[in-house]
C-alpha cells in the first residue's frame, strides 16, 4: 500500500472515531410543568325563578317545591297591561337541562292520557334556549298545569304524629289511590313512579285524588301492524334503574325486571303503608342521595330481606290482604281492582 493511501485511511478512521465520541451539552434547566385546573362550573344565575317573575306572561306567585334542576310554581297568566288576565290560579314547573328532558317527557305523556280524568292535565308548554354564547345554550322548559291542593305528604306533615289519621281516612284514600290508577291503566300506561308526592287533591274542599308526575310513565301495550294491540314482553334483563323514589320501587324492578301494572299496584302498597306507619322498614336517614346507583341497590337488598309480617306490623290484616293479592299477579295480568279495593272498604 503506498503512503498516499495509508494517509487517507488514517485520516478517515480518525474521522469516524471523532463522529463516535460523546459530547456533553450543559441544556439549561426547565421548570416542571404544573397542569391547570379545570374551570370550576358555576351555578347558573338564572335558575331557580324567584317569587314575583314573570316567565312568557306567567306571574310567579307562591312556591311550591325547589330542585336543583326544576322547581314548581302557584302563578297565574298576566295580560298585557301587566294585570291577571283572569281569576283561575295555575302551575306553573320550570326546568332547565337534564330537569328538562324530564318536563318534555311529561308533556309527551300527558299528551297520551289527556282523557284520563284521574291526571291532572296541562293547559300550555313552551320551550326556549338562552344562549351564552353562539355556540351553547341552557334548555328551558315551562309547563302550565290547572290549579290542585295539597299532595298526600303535605296532607300527612300536618299531622303530629306526620301520619294519614285516622285509619278510616286511610282506607278511603286507599280506594281513591286504586281508582286513580286503574284510571292510568286504562290507558296503556303504567305510571312507574308512585309516591305520595304524586298524589294530590283538587282543593283544600273537595279531597278528590289526582295523580301527577308522568315523566316516568310508560306504555305497557305495543300496537301490531294490522292495528292490534298486545302487552309488552316481559324482560328479566331491564338495564335501567328505577327513576324516581326507589324507597317506593317494586322488589321485580329493584331486581332488574321491566315493570308492569302489578308493579304499579306493589307501589301503591308501600305508599299506602308509607301513610300509615309514617315510614318504611329500609328508609335510612343515611340514604341522601335516593339517584346513586349505589344507594339504590342497598334500598332494593334491604326491601328483599323485609318479610311482609314486619312490613304490616302494627296494622290491620287489610294491608296484609293486599300484599297477598298482588304477589300472585304475573307480568302481563291485569289486576283485579275491586278486589283490590274491598280491601280497604269498610262497609
């Protein structure tokens, strides 16, 4: 090899070693990154109305209940001038986002059993958005229904021992309970959320019952192509927990059965025992929070390990007659009312 070549070799290898070698940088120091908090959501200012508003010519007068997502109003409708267009007194429920799905599905069931003259029927609805930007809006919604008492709670509170007293009393709203809901099946709807709430009087005079509160009403009939009519099938997987109050919730929805009018008729027990005793036997004071899925199970475990003679203790036989009626009623029956109403009549 001559000593031209050796010198290129040596040259490059010097080259490739160098391009190998390790060369330590001194980066400047970088402060660590600290993630920023999510903006805290802030109530919305607007909601609820308050006593003395006016919501698309309705007047706010008194208030009845107050939720976190929708709240029920005594008002009347204003005209122009800003005076009462006329005498009658109405209610007026206002609900905003997930308080809004429910008013719209209430509508859409009251609109169903608007013959039923057990319901209590609504008069106007109107649904609007206030945008805050030009992107989002809050949903509102406002339904009107005609003017009605006291609910069965109310009616209880007042009582020193917060009792439906005397027991006669008892009884005869317990028929009218059962009359109000035949009344509903009538229709094709079980109304899946019964409670004393959901019950009210016409007027502080006339103790006529009327159920409200159809935003967990359901259809139990489906119509056939040729115009026929038949019961819904009975699920034993029904994915949904049960809305409302679960305190007052069937045990077959509890364990994840559709219901149908025997659960209607098993809630209107618990109701009526409700009534008599004050509470009932898996009510906890612990239980805040009666939507957590959690909550929700340990009432329907404490309702299954209840036998009925605790259930009806310190009662007359009359609520354990009902209870043996109903158990033995399968999905698609339909109920035997006057039985069910003989129960409770005394004469």
């Amino acid at each position: 090899m001559s000593e031209s070549r050796r010198q290129e070799l040596d040259i490059s290898n010097l080259v490739f070693n160098m391009s190998l070698s390790r060369v330590e940088i001194d980066w400047p120091e970088v402060s660590a990154c600290v993630a920023a908090e999510p903006p805290v959501k802030k109530p919305y200012e607007k909601f609820p109305p308050r006593v003395g508003d006016i919501l698309f010519g309705y007047y706010l007068k008194e208030s009845l209940s107050v939720g976190k997502r929708s709240t029920v109003f005594v008002g009347y409708k204003v005209a122009k001038s800003g005076e009462q267009s006329n005498g009658s007194e109405v209610i007026v429920k206002v609900a905003i986002e997930r308080g809004f799905d429910d008013l719209r599905q209430e509508l859409h069931n009251s609109r169903k059993v608007k013959g039923c003259r057990s319901v209590g029927h609504y008069l106007d609805y109107i649904w609007w958005k206030d945008w805050q930007n030009q992107h989002y809006g809050i949903r509102w919604g406002l339904i009107v229904f005609e003017k009605f008492g006291p609910n069965l709670l109310s009616l209880m509170k007042r009582s020193i021992r917060r009792v439906m007293e005397p027991i006669e009393s008892q009884f005869a709203v317990a028929v009218q309970m059962i009359d109000c809901i035949e009344d509903i099946h009538s229709m094709g709807f079980i109304h899946g959320s019964l409670r004393p709430e959901n019950f009210v009087i016409e007027s502080e005079t006339k103790w006529t019952l009327r159920l409200i509160g159809l935003s967990d009403a359901k259809e139990f009939i489906t119509k056939r192509l040729d115009g026929t009519v038949e019961h819904i099938e009975d699920t034993s997987n029904y994915r949904f927990l049960p809305y409302g109050d679960p305190n007052f919730h069937s045990i077959g929805y509890h364990s994840g059965f559709c219901p149908s009018r025997r659960d209607d008729m098993e809630s209107l027990g618990y109701c009526m025992i409700f009534m008599a005793k004050g509470s009932l036997p898996w009510m906890s004071a612990s239980d805040k929070n009666l939507s957590s899925p959690k909550t929700i199970r340990k009432i329907g475990k404490r309702m299954k390990e209840t036998p009925l003679a605790d259930l009806c203790a310190g009662l007359p036989q009359n609520f354990c007659k009902y209870f043996d009626l109903i158990s033995g009623y399968e999905f698609n029956e339909k109920p035997d009312y006057q039985s069910l109403r003989q129960c409770f009549q005394t004469n």
